[in-house]
C-alpha cells in the first residue's frame, strides 16, 4: 500500500484572522474542511493510507482524523510547531514506504494519482513533482503587430511557466539528498541539481487555498454539481 503524507502543520498566516483558532487545512469548501478534499482526491483513486504532518492546532487534526471513515487509514504525527516543510516529511520518515506520495493539505486537482506514479516508476529519479501552467493573477491583452488590442483575458493560464502544484512521488533514497528544513527552496533543488528530480505535466484542474476568500472560491466552484478535482464523482461523498 502506497502512503501518502499530508502537509498539515503550517499556521496559515496568509488566511489571518480566520485561522487564529483553526489551522488552515481545517477551513471548509462547500462544508467540509480543505483536508477532507484532499483525502477524497486520494481514497477516491485507491490511495487510503495517509500520515497527516500535523504541528500548529495538532489536537484539532487528531479530533479531525477521527471523524473519518474506518477505510480510511490515518496517521498523525506532530511535527512541531515551528518545523518547515521538509522537516515535517523528515519527521514522519519512518511512516513512509519505499516508495510514497505527499502533498499540501490546500492545493485541489483531478490530478491522476495513478498516472503520476506510473510516471514516477518509468524514470530513474528519486522524486516527482506535478506541474501545472502559471494562473496569472492578473488579466493579459492580445496585441497585434500594429499595436491594436484584439481582446483581454482576464487571469490566464500561462502554459510556458509551470509552477510547483504539490502532488509528489518520492522515493525513501531522496532522503540522500535531503538537505535543509524548507521543501521548495532547499530540498526540490537538491534533487534537481543531483539530476534526481522529474517533472509530471498536469493540464487539467488545480488550485490552492491560500486566502480564506479562496475557500470562499472553491465553494462557488462546487455549486454547478461535482466539484472539479473530482470530476469522475457522480454522487456527494458519504456522511464521515
């Protein structure tokens, strides 16, 4: 069984005020909280094993774990209030297989968990990480070669930068590499220096809960019907 580890300890500043008495993954889209989301993008493909890396509100995570379905396999582990994002995987090292699986506790997308294992065991790296096109935060203009607007598109995806969307693979020998407390800035480009770092395109949904008014976002997204990280899903999840 693949495990998945969770990153859930951070303090949420960027979401201030609202998470002073509630950690950041605890927020709710469309009533449930963020974290369930992201556990449904996994159970919902096969994937029930999770290590939540809990560190600021731990006691809530716990009280949140276990509210889950008994399929639901899960694991929480305080890795300290103040720890970075590496760090917290460091911490839940023993819990993890040969082979293992980790994201943010508030980035959504249909990402094919199956496709981007394969992708992984098809390389020779010690680690993936999924990529989406950069969602520009503002809107662009078409220009032509006279200097005349044709049209505005208003916040784009920009397919030639890619940015970090979370939804990684790691083998237990990226832990070789395995230098310094932060993940973006200090461990990824380690790996990739060491040439051990691929890259698995993913075009299709994704967005990150960074803002309490991006939770509000999500939401809306989910009134049309199925929310769109889960597009295969017919009816509402059940009753946890």
């Amino acid at each position: 069984m693949t495990t998945t580890v969770v990153l859930c300890g951070g303090k949420g500043t960027r979401a201030y005020p609202h998470t002073v008495d509630v950690p950041k993954p605890l927020l709710h889209v469309d009533g449930r909280p963020v974290l369930e989301h992201v556990l449904d993008i996994y159970s919902d493909q096969g994937f029930s094993s999770f290590v939540l890396a809990a560190g600021y509100r731990c006691e809530m995570i716990v009280e949140f774990a276990d509210t889950l379905a008994p399929a639901i396999d899960v694991t929480v582990r305080d890795t300290g209030l103040d720890t970075n994002t590496a760090g917290r995987i460091l911490k839940c090292r023993d819990d993890l297989g040969d082979v293992f699986l980790a994201t943010y506790a508030d980035g959504l997308g249909d990402v094919n968990v199956r496709d981007l294992l394969a992708f992984h065991r098809s390389h020779d790296g010690a680690a993936t990480v999924t990529t989406v096109p950069l969602p520009s935060q503002y809107g662009t203009l078409e220009i032509d070669d006279q200097g005349r607007v044709r049209r505005f598109r208003e916040k784009p995806r920009l397919p030639e930068h890619r940015i970090n969307a979370g939804f990684f693979v790691f083998d237990q020998r990226a832990f070789d590499h395995w230098h310094g407390e932060d993940l973006e800035r200090e461990v990824l480009p380690a790996l990739a220096a060491a040439g051990e770092l691929y890259a698995f395109h993913h075009d299709g949904f994704w967005k990150s809960m960074d803002t309490y008014k991006e939770s509000l976002d999500l939401t809306e997204m989910c009134r049309p019907g199925p929310p769109p990280w889960l597009p295969q899903r017919a009816t509402p999840p059940p009753t946890r």
